[in-house]
C-alpha cells in the first residue's frame, strides 16, 4: 500500500475520533505504542514486533492527519538520502551511527 493511501485509510476509519481526541492525547497514545514496541524488540517474537511496528506507523499516521501533514510529501526530504549530506550511504562526519 502506497504512504498516502494508508495514512487516506487511517483518516477514513479513525480522524473523527482522533479530532475529538485532540493531538495532545492521540501523542500520548502513541508515545505509549513506541513503548510497547520498545518491549517487543527487547523480548517479543518477530510477529509480535512487526504488529507494533504496524501500530506505531498507524498512529503516527494519525498525528500527520490532526497536524495536517501529507506524509509521502514529508518523506520527501529522504528522497536523496540522508538529509544532511544527501549520500547514501550517509557520508556525514562526527555522526554517530
């Protein structure tokens, strides 16, 4: 599925509710969801990881719709690679990896 048509589909099923919400607590749902995939990746099974990835993606899908942020035109600062020296592999100095 392309970015737009996820993040259209995440607005279609869930932004009434997440404007009701309001950005402030739909951030804390999904800083508890970047927990939970902490967990996964400490000590879940590759299943387990892959459904958290998909929860915190979702979500943060969620919050690009009440920011009013089209994600694949954000993700375009990527599109040359790293952001900072534009290689790829990134070629940055005194970065840590």
């Amino acid at each position: 599925m392309e970015i737009r048509a996820f993040q259209e589909l995440i607005a279609r099923t869930y932004l009434e509710k997440d404007r009701a919400r309001g950005a402030p607590a739909t951030f804390m749902w999904f800083v508890e969801e970047v927990g939970e995939l902490a967990t996964a990746l400490r000590e879940g099974t590759k299943e387990e990881r892959a459904s958290e990835f998909a929860d915190v993606y979702a979500w943060l899908m969620t919050l690009a719709n009440l920011a009013e942020v089209d994600m694949e035109e954000a993700l375009k600062k990527y599109s040359s690679g790293c952001c900072g020296c534009g290689t790829v592999p990134c070629s940055c100095v005194g970065v840590k990896p």
